[in-house]
C-alpha cells in the first residue's frame, strides 16, 4: 500500500476488488430494480445503454486521513 501524503489510498486503508464476483449481495445490488430504474431515469436520456458496476470496496480504518478528492479516469 503506498504511504504518505501523495498516496492516492490513505495508510491503514483495506481494499476489496471483483465484488460482483466474489459477492451475492453486489451482484443483486446491480439488478435491483429500484436502482435500475434510477439509472434509467438520471442517466437514460444521456446513452443509449446504462451499465452498472461495483467493482470495488474501501475502508479506510481509524486515524486514517480521508481519501482526496479526484475524479475516475477513463469512460
């Protein structure tokens, strides 16, 4: 895990990845139909297909700082 001020994750952070894979739960949160029909509502009219994704979980554990604020990269 990278360390210091400029480390994209804070120290003391445990991340899980492939949570529809490795999770039921994920995998019905990403077809739920209330959350489908969200997407449809907000983001339908922008795309011609919504895809939703879960792929990972943070907790950042206590005396951490909190992660900085960034944008996700790439479509």
């Amino acid at each position: 895990m990278e360390q210091g001020e400029d480390a994209f994750y804070p120290g003391n952070t445990k991340r899980t990845t492939a949570l529809v894979a490795k999770s039921e739960v994920a995998r019905g949160f990403v077809v739920h139909p209330a959350l489908l029909a969200l997407a449809d509502t907000y983001l339908g009219p922008s795309c011609d297909q919504v895809q939703l994704s879960v792929c990972s979980a943070l907790n950042i554990g206590p005396g951490a700082r909190s992660q900085r604020l960034h944008r996700e990269d790439g479509p």
